[in-house]
C-alpha cells in the first residue's frame, strides 16, 4: 500500500487541517457503514485509511455549503 503524505492531502483541501480532518471523517463514517470504496484497496483495510486514500487521489474533495 502507497503511502499517504499530509502535504499532499493539504493540497486537496484548501490547506486547512480543519476541512481535511472534516472530510476525512466524514468520509470514513460513510465507508464504515457499507458505501461503496471509491479505490482500489484490501477489504483489511480500515475506513479512515480508505478515506485518506480517496482524498490523495481527488475522488473526494471538501464542498463548501451555501450560507
């Protein structure tokens, strides 16, 4: 498995450790219930790990709600 850079997920989340550890979470819970992975990994593979994945990669990303 690839490792995963913080520099890199900051990148993808607007340079907030804030929204990153948001989405992150997010993300994990979904992937925790039965959400479909949205990469390629093991099935030993924990959710939070998934979710960090799918952020290096761009397939999820932080969307800003409408005020």
């Amino acid at each position: 498995m690839k490792n995963i850079y913080r520099e890199d997920l900051l990148d993808k989340s607007d340079s907030s450790i804030y929204k990153l550890i948001i989405v992150a979470t997010k993300r994990a819970l979904e992937v925790a219930e039965g959400a479909p992975r949205l990469v390629d990994a093991p099935l030993n593979v924990k959710p939070t790990t998934i979710a960090l994945m799918e952020i290096a990669q761009g397939k999820v990303r932080y969307k800003k709600a409408k005020s």
